[in-house]
C-alpha cells in the first residue's frame, strides 16, 4: 500500500481576521447570522476548488452553538448532499457526526438516504464530542467521561445493526429497540431501517485522540477505521501499533497503519522559516480555541494567558517552531513536505490517507492557495 487518497478538512470556520495571540479572544467573538451562514459557502467554494485539484475527499465536522464563528455546520449529512450534488466526484466525510447528540436510529436514516441520494459520496463517521455547551445541552453527558462513553458505544452497537441488518432488534442500558408494543396485531419483535444504505459494508470512522486502551479496543472490535491527527512520533507509532494488534486479536490481520488516516495541518512556502512565519496566527488562534476546551495539555496559568492578550507576551506558550519540529505541523517548501510523507508512507506501509486541515482563521483564499501548492508540489511525487 502507499499514500493515494489526498483530503482536506474543514471544521466551519469562519474566523479569518484579528487573528493570534494579539488579536481578539475566542470569547469575545461574535458574528452576525449572515456571517455565520456563510461556512456553507465556504465549505462549496472549497469543494469545488478540491475536485478541480484531483483530491478525493473533503471532510468537515459536525457542531453547534458557535456565535464565535469557529464550527457553524451543525448537520453534515444535510450539507454533503448540497456539496455532492454541486460537483461531481469528491466524496464527502463525515468528521464527525457527535453521535451523544443524535438517536442512533435517526443517524442511521439520514446516512442511508444520503448514501442512496449521492451514490455512496458520502462517508460515515463518529464521534464523542468535546464541548460540553452542546452535548450536555442537547442532554447527553459530556463532563462525565465514562457516561459518554458508555452511551456512545451503545448507540455505534445500534448504528451497526441498523446500517447492516435488514431487521434487528437491541436491548441495552439506554436503547431498547423496538419498543414493546403491539402492531398491526403481532407483537413487535424487530425494527428494519428503510431503506438501509446501498452502498455495503458500511466504513465507519473515528477520531483516535486520546490512545485509551479501552477506546481502541472497541474500535478494532468494532472494524471502525481511524483518523491520526496532528499526534506526534513516539505516540503515534505507539497507537498504531495498539490498533494493529489489538485488531489481530479480532481476527484481523492489518498491516501497521491500515484501516488509519493520517492528518496533518501545513504550511507551504519558500522556506520553512517563511512558512512558519506565515502560518503562526493561524497555529495561535487555534490554541486560543482549543486550548481552554481542553484539547491541548496546558498548565492552568497557560491557558488562562491563551485568553488574554496583556499575559500571553510573559507567558511560556507552545510554539508553531516546537510543533514544526515534531512534524505535527508541515511546514516548508512542497519538495521538504513530499519527502518528509515519503519517509512516513514507507514507515506506514498500511496507511492510504492523508487529510489536510483547515487552520481555524486561515481565510479562504489562503486555504485555497495552499491546496494548490500540496496538489501542484507534493502529490504528483505519490499519485502517478
């Protein structure tokens, strides 16, 4: 196997002025209804963009309660089928539906019609969530780690009957399906999905972030593919590794990084130091986002100087340079970022992915250009 599937990623952002650490503080934005409205003219301006370019596939990520501005795309399924009916090939992914905010049942409907209704464009995957705003309030545990947890692999146990079966029946702690009724003069026994997905077996992704043991195993158990972002060496290799044996044990012989994608986020330039000199607003307002959701291991003072702008300039912070230097960033010229995947490709002889990111504030044209730049220097040395 080697690299052949090239993808980009979009979270919904539509953040892309007074960027970085000097700029405004996440919770200080605000957007109009217009403005937010507009990430789905983003997200076509970029499909449309990736299909003329040769990429496979264009991911976004499902989230809510955002007047900030940085994921406005609330539904991913109602989205790809706009995206694929305005072009003509790309294939659409799911990155990710928060499944503790969805009835299994309902998900399964609404993937299968878009599966039917595109020809199987788009591409199915799940995930647990992390802000707290949006799934406890559509009332599901999130500040409870291991209640999320358990909901969510219950309700993939149903998605995977449902999206599979032609009738099934599940009774556990949460879901007890069908309900026990009388229909049409028999007693309900087993649900059928109408109609299920035509496009079978069903691929289900995930986002492996953490390396939980536990997590990893259900996956493997499970066939759910995964996507590796931004995780640097040791711990990468280290995860993969886990999921590769822990597969095996599962009767699934895998080579080391199949069934995974890798994800990256990157910055093209002439040099690397200009690269990283271009792209550090957008390595800053990303921390500025992510880093009091959590999402970042920072120390308590760290976070709170992340948020505030008369701090930060004192305040030991992680660095685009450290982050350049793990490989989580690419940053450079295309031939250093093509010859840095070439050595990944043959370290990974499984992995097939490779998903790009949209840095949250990178405007669009910035991301546009730079998707040119990966598609017009580094892909042609891996796609023949």
């Amino acid at each position: 196997m080697a690299f052949k599937n090239f993808s980009a990623s979009y979270a919904g952002h539509v953040v892309d002025d007074n960027l970085g650490l000097e700029g405004m503080p996440a919770n200080d934005r605000r957007y109009s209804n217009e403005n937010l409205a507009q990430a789905f003219d983003w997200a076509l301006n970029f499909s449309t963009h990736l299909e003329d370019l040769g990429y496979d596939e264009f991911w976004m990520a499902e989230h809510h309660f955002q007047p900030e501005g940085y994921e406005c795309i609330p539904n991913l399924l109602m989205l790809s089928l706009y995206l694929a009916n305005n072009t003509k090939r790309l294939k659409f992914g799911c990155g990710f539906n928060i499944t503790p905010m969805w009835h299994p049942l309902r998900l399964a409907e609404d993937f299968a019609m878009a599966d039917i209704l595109t020809n199987g464009r788009v591409i199915f995957g799940v995930g647990r969530g992390y802000h707290s705003r949006e799934v406890e309030t559509f009332g599901s545990p999130m500040l409870d780690g291991d209640a999320n947890r358990e909901l969510f692999e219950e309700q993939v146990e149903v998605l995977i009957k449902a999206l599979s079966e032609e009738s099934f029946s599940h009774q556990g702690k949460h879901y007890k399906i069908p309900a026990d009724v009388e229909y049409r003069g028999y007693q309900l026994k087993e649900l059928s999905v109408v109609p299920r997905p035509l496009n079978q077996p069903v691929d289900i992704w995930q986002p492996l972030v953490s390396g939980n043991p536990r997590g990893i195993d259900f996956m493997a158990k499970k066939g759910i593919k995964a996507l590796v972002a931004n995780t640097p060496e040791p711990i990468r290799e280290e995860r993969l590794s886990t999921y590769q044996k822990t597969a095996q044990e599962y009767g699934r012989n895998l080579q080391l990084g199949e069934d995974i994608a890798f994800g990256y986020r990157f910055f093209i330039g002439d040099t690397k130091e200009k690269a990283i000199e271009e792209a550090k607003p957008y390595f800053e307002e990303a921390m500025k986002f992510a880093a009091p959701l959590g999402l970042m291991q920072l120390r308590p003072e760290q976070i709170s100087a992340v948020g505030n702008r008369a701090m930060a300039p004192f305040t030991d912070l992680p660095s685009l340079e450290a982050a350049v230097e793990n490989n989580v960033w690419l940053c450079g010229s295309a031939e250093s970022i093509a010859e840095h995947l070439k050595e990944v490709e043959a370290k990974y002889p499984g992995v097939e992915r490779v998903n790009l990111g949209a840095v949250m504030g990178m405007p669009q044209e910035v991301f546009k250009d730079q998707l040119t730049k990966f598609a017009e220097g580094v892909m042609p040395a891996f796609k023949s």
